[in-house]
C-alpha cells in the first residue's frame, strides 16, 4: 500500500532522513516509533507531499504520491500532532468543515459528521468552542476532524501527546476499532507501551534511518536480552558475581547499591538457575522481578541509548 | 466551497468586532459631517465699513448720502474735529472719514467737485466707498439734469437695482465640501481597519501551521482552496463597501445620487477596497497570531490615517509629512477623494488627476499582491 524507498531529506547541514526504506500493507497498524527528533515527523511530511524531500521515491496506494495526487489524498485521513482546528468554529461546524474537504455531498456528509462524533465520544459537547474543552476533548476532536470522511488510511502523528491515561485509552481503543473496520492506520509516537499495545508492524527510527523492522516479537528476537531479572536487597561478593556470570545464558550483569540485574538471552528457566545458586550459597534476597524485553530494550541494544534520551 | 464557507463561518463568528467598527465609522462620519457643515457654511455677502460722516452741510442731499450710506455700510456722524478725527483713524475704529462740505450741493453736483475722504493708511476700502459715494452722486446730477426735483433725484437714486448673478468659477473648485464627502473621506479608516482586522484574524486561523498542514494534506486543490479564499475576500469586502455606500446615501442621498461624478467616487472607493484587501492579505501571510494582528492594525490604520489626509486635511499637513505620505496607497484615495469634492467641472486636467490616483492605488494593489506571493512561497519552503 505504501512504499518509502531511499528517502532523503536534509535541512542544511542536518540530515533528518537518511535513505529511510518502508513498507506497509494494507489493514496494518504500523508504529513508527522513535526519540523526539528521530525524523518521524518529517518521514510523514514527506509521505503527504507536505514537504519536498532530497532523494528517494514515497508511493501510496501504488502511485507516486505527489502534491496534486487529490486521488490518493482523497483516501487519506490526517491526525497531525499539534490539535489543527479552528477556535472560531465550534466541535460540530469543525468536523463538519475538515470532512467537507473530502466529501461535497451535504447529506453524506451530515451522517459522517454525526458518526465521527459517535466515534470520539464528543456527543455532550457538539457546540462547545476548542477553547471550551479539556486536552484529551480537544484530542478527541482532533482525531474526529481527520477520520470523519472514513479513509482508507489513517496517519495519526502522535496523537497522545499530554493527553491523561483515561483519554489516551479512548484514543487508542478508537485507534484499533477504526483498524478493524478496515483501514490501515500509520501511527508514529515515542511512546514505545502505546506502539506495543497496537501496533502490527513497527518500525524503530533514529536519525532519519530505521534501524529495526517488523512484528513485536520479530523486533524482540533481534535482541540477545530474553529476560531481564531484578533482585533487590542481594549482598554479593565480586566471586559471587563472577559465578553468576558463568550461569548458562547469562550474558550480562549488573550490580550495584545491592540491587541485581541479570540479562539472560531468550531460553527457558534462566530464574530458576539464579535464585538455585543464591539459595546454595546462603545468600538471602529481597524482591524478585523477571521481565520480557520491551521495545526500550530492543532500542537500547541496537542504539547503546534509551529510547527516552 | 467548503473552504469558502469555513471563511464566511469565521467572519460571522466575528460579527460583533465588525459591527463595533461599523458603528465607529458612522458615528465619526455623522460628528464630522455635521460639525463641517455649520463651520462650513458660506455666502456672499457685500463687505460693510464703518464710515465716519462729518456733515457740516446739513442739507437734503447730505441727508440723502447719509441715508444711502447707511444701507450699505455702518456709519457714525462724527464732530468737525481734527483731533476726534484723527484719533478715530488711529484706532481703527472707523475705515474712513466722509467730509461733507458746506454747500455740498453746489459743490459736489453742480460744480463737480470731489467728496473729501480721509481713510487709514494703506487701506483701499475708501476706493470701494467712493465709488458708491460717486455712482450715487452721479445719478443725482443725472436725475436733477433731466429735470427732476433735488427731493425726487435723491429718492431715485437711493433705489439699488439689484440682479440675480450665477458665478461661473472656471477654475473648476468649489470652496466647501459635500456632506457625503465626509463619508468618503473617512472611508479608509473603516476599510483599513475592519478588513485588516477581520480578514487578518480569518488568515491567521487558516496559517495555523496545522490547519496549513491538514488543509494541504486534503482532496481541495491548493488553487481551489486559493480561489475560494479570493472570492471570501471579495464578499467580505464588499459587504463593508456596500454598508459603506448605504451610510453614505442616508448622510445625503439625493445629494450624492445628483453629484455628476459620483462614478468617480465609487472608482475611488473600489480602488480603496482593494488596497485595504490587499493589505490584509498580506498582514494575514506574515502573521499568524491574533495578539499580533491586533498589534499592528491599529498602528497600521491610524497611523495611515493621520498621515494621509484622513483624519486631517491634506492643507494641514507640512511638507516632509506629505512626502512621505506619497509612498502610501491612501494618500492617493485621499487626494481623489480631495478633487472630487472640489469639483464643479470636470476638465481634462481633473480628469487625469483622477485617473492618476487611481491607477496608482491599483499599482499599490499589485504591489502588495506581489509581495504576498512572494511571501506565500517563502512560507512554503519552511515547511
């Protein structure tokens, strides 16, 4: 459906894209995700024929996608980061103006404007001012005003950004509801639990280049961390550290202030074997934690940086 | 037309700002206009002059002079007083001294002898005396030669024949202005400020950066959303024209619809229009924030105002303002607006004049259009 090959583009000096490659299907949830900065923003831009790019071609729904191809934009629904309506309108007179720039028929798009506003949850606040609403309303109405002429694909920009836990679920329920009724959703964030939750296929951006691509688990079994385990509370020896070491599939440790970290590769019972050798040699400990590898880990490995630098 | 439509939603969402300027407008015009006419109102009417009279005749017919005198002019009878004479054309108090003569009959009619007149120095007011002094004693002298009676001669000659003059002034200018010119001349501050306040406020919404983006991103062609933008343009101002032209007609409609050149006058107002359009059209591209557009149309607007005639009259502005004001487009409607209102007869020159100021206002117009597409395409690559 979407195909970003070699894709360049330089401000100055400064390059945000280096010869980004992506691919998305159709009926995907696909997370483009990344520090701030890492580019994902400008990759939309370009995406859009918002911005001209350097090098590299984008298609979409297998055409050039160019600034006059109204065909394809016509498909497209736009979540931009920043909440893009207008204050002198009120939630209806918005939704209804940002579909009207898809849809000329005033019926249609009477029954569309009414559904989009089902679909956010806004019903109470139809003729409240922007200004009038809370972050996560105003969010809301974001989102309604790019998906109101229900598109066949959707690119949400970071459409959590300062928006409360409660709201940020709506958003995201809505997200995969609007998935499964068929479109293909685009969704970038530096929020690597929102992604994860989503997200089909994700691609990890940092400075302009995706450095990883693929399902959740593809992206995880890049890794060498399977399991990450805490112990607090845990007095060791410099023996005591280098035995552990030495335990099969450990491949990394760390200790201080009597806090544990083991990082085992993805095999089986690597907790069993630690807690085993801390029993055998009488060493008592405090709480135990045994986590999966997150998307930070997947970052942190391929970059030696977290994904919230 | 959505995009067209989301601008006319705006414009009413600011419905109460335009009326507020509305209302400013008429009321400064209506204050103007009528404060104008009663400073302004002027007729012709014969120069009086006090006239001092020493009558050491005391006759008939120096009665008769006095008399007749005193229709035209105010007079006082004064003693045959060197002193009190003197010091009366010192002072001013009077312009002239009439010195009549004994035997004023024999000596003025009959034996043709000159009226003495003392006046203050330097002064021709005397000429215009004396030649009323003489024009009357020649027609006494006319009468009494034909035979009338002294008595009836003086009578005949008191009677002023008066006629109906109509004044062709072939300079083409009137000295006053038309109660609707006040309307006109006011004309630039309701277009500066309404247009640039609503429309640059209406601008800075669409160039939210976002909604720039959003609409960019849409199924609208740009040139679709521009063309629908220009025609939103052109409503809005022609709604603020047409109120404009109404206000206009109820300060003295029949007066205006009877003015020759009132084709002229609306050229003008159209020319203004466009400038005050494109003007805010281009405040719209450089700002986007309506703290900012508040900011600048106030200065903006009144500033050109006072410095271009508007709020005062071109004659009272000096030399190096009016060189500067030359650089600005309301200078020129100002000036139009200025002949116009002076206007008896339109010559060739007038004519050019106006056609000059027009198309400078104009060139204005394009001007302004090309800077703001020169900043559109900047704006652009900043994306």
């Amino acid at each position: 459906m979407i195909k970003i090959q070699n894709l360049v583009k330089r401000y100055g000096e400064l390059v945000a894209l280096d010869h980004l490659n992506l691919e998305i299907e159709e009926g995907e949830i696909f997370g483009l995700l990344g520090p701030n900065g890492s580019g994902k923003t400008t990759a939309i831009s370009c995406l859009l024929a918002l911005l001209k790019y350097d090098k590299g071609t984008v298609e979409v729904f297998n055409k050039a996608m160019m600034p006059d191809n109204y065909a394809a934009k016509k498909q497209i629904g736009v979540v931009l980061q920043n909440v893009a309506v207008f204050e002198e309108m009120n939630v209806r007179e918005n939704i209804d103006y940002f579909c009207g720039l898809y849809v000329n028929n005033a019926k249609e798009r009477k029954k569309l404007v009414e559904e989009a506003i089902r679909f956010v949850g806004l019903e109470d606040y139809t003729r409240m001012r922007p200004k009038q609403l809370s972050g996560g309303l105003l969010r809301r109405l974001n989102i309604a005003c790019g998906i109101a002429h229900q598109p066949r694909l959707i690119i949400m920009d970071e459409p959590t950004v300062a928006v409360d836990p409660q709201s940020r679920n709506k958003i995201l329920e809505g997200i995969m509801e609007l998935n499964r009724r068929g479109a293909t959703v685009i969704y970038t964030s530096h929020y690597m639990d929102e992604v994860e939750q989503i997200c089909s296929r994700i691609a990890i951006i940092d400075h302009g280049r995706c450095i990883a691509q693929g399902t959740k688990e593809e992206l995880k079994s890049m890794i060498k961390t399977g399991e990450k385990i805490t112990i607090e509370g845990v007095l060791l020896k410099e023996e005591n550290l280098a035995e552990i070491r030495q335990l099969p599939h450990v491949f990394e440790i760390a200790y201080e202030d009597q806090q544990l970290v083991v990082r085992c590769s993805g095999a089986k019972h690597n907790l069993v074997r630690v807690l085993n050798y801390l029993q055998e040699h009488d060493i008592a400990f405090g709480r135990v934690f045994s986590e999966l590898p997150t998307l930070n880990d997947v970052f942190l490995e391929i970059t030696g940086k977290e994904l919230r630098d | 037309m959505t995009v067209f439509k989301g601008y006319m939603k705006i414009t009413k969402s600011l419905f109460g700002m335009i009326a507020m300027y509305l209302c400013i407008f008429a009321g400064v015009t209506f204050a103007m206009q009528s404060v104008g006419q009663t400073t302004e109102k002027s007729a012709y009417a014969a120069e009086k002059l006090d006239i001092a009279v020493v009558d050491s005749d005391g006759g008939e017919l120096a009665e008769g002079l006095v008399d007749f005198l005193k229709e035209n002019h105010h007079v006082e009878m004064m003693k045959n007083d060197e002193e009190t004479m003197q010091e009366a054309l010192y002072y001013e108090n009077v312009d002239l001294i009439i010195r009549i003569p004994q035997n004023f009959e024999t000596v003025c009619v009959d034996g043709e002898e000159k009226l003495p007149i003392t006046k203050v120095p330097g002064t021709y007011n005397a000429i215009y005396a004396s030649q009323q002094i003489n024009t009357f004693l020649n027609q006494v002298r006319t009468y009494k030669a034909a035979g009338y009676l002294l008595e009836e001669a003086i009578a005949k000659a008191q009677v002023q024949q008066t006629s109906e003059v109509e004044t062709l002034d072939e300079s083409g200018v009137t000295s006053g202005m038309p109660s609707y010119g006040y309307a006109f001349r006011y004309m630039p501050y309701l277009f500066l400020t309404a247009l640039c306040y609503v429309l640059g406020l209406i601008l800075a919404s669409f160039r939210k950066k976002d909604v720039k983006n959003r609409m960019m991103a849409s199924a609208v062609s740009l040139r679709r959303q521009n063309a629908e933008s220009i025609l939103a343009f052109l409503v809005v101002g022609g709604a603020i024209w047409v109120f404009a032209m109404l206000l206009t007609l109820v300060i003295d409609g029949k007066a205006f619809l009877e003015d020759p050149y009132k084709g002229y006058y609306i050229l003008n107002t159209l020319a203004l229009m466009l400038v005050s359009l494109a003007i805010s059209f281009v405040l719209g591209l450089l700002v986007n924030k309506p703290t900012v557009v508040n900011n600048i149309v106030t200065p903006l607007s009144l500033g050109m105002c006072f410095l271009c005639g508007t709020f005062v009259d071109i004659s009272f502005l000096g030399e190096n303002v009016l060189k500067v004001s030359q650089f600005l487009p309301v200078y020129w409607y100002e000036v139009v607006n200025q002949k116009l209102c002076d206007c008896v007869t339109m010559t060739a020159s007038i004519r050019m004049f106006i056609y000059k100021g027009l198309g400078i206002q104009l060139l204005f117009v394009a001007a302004l259009i090309g800077i703001a597409l020169a900043v559109s395409k900047m704006k652009q690559q900043e994306v």
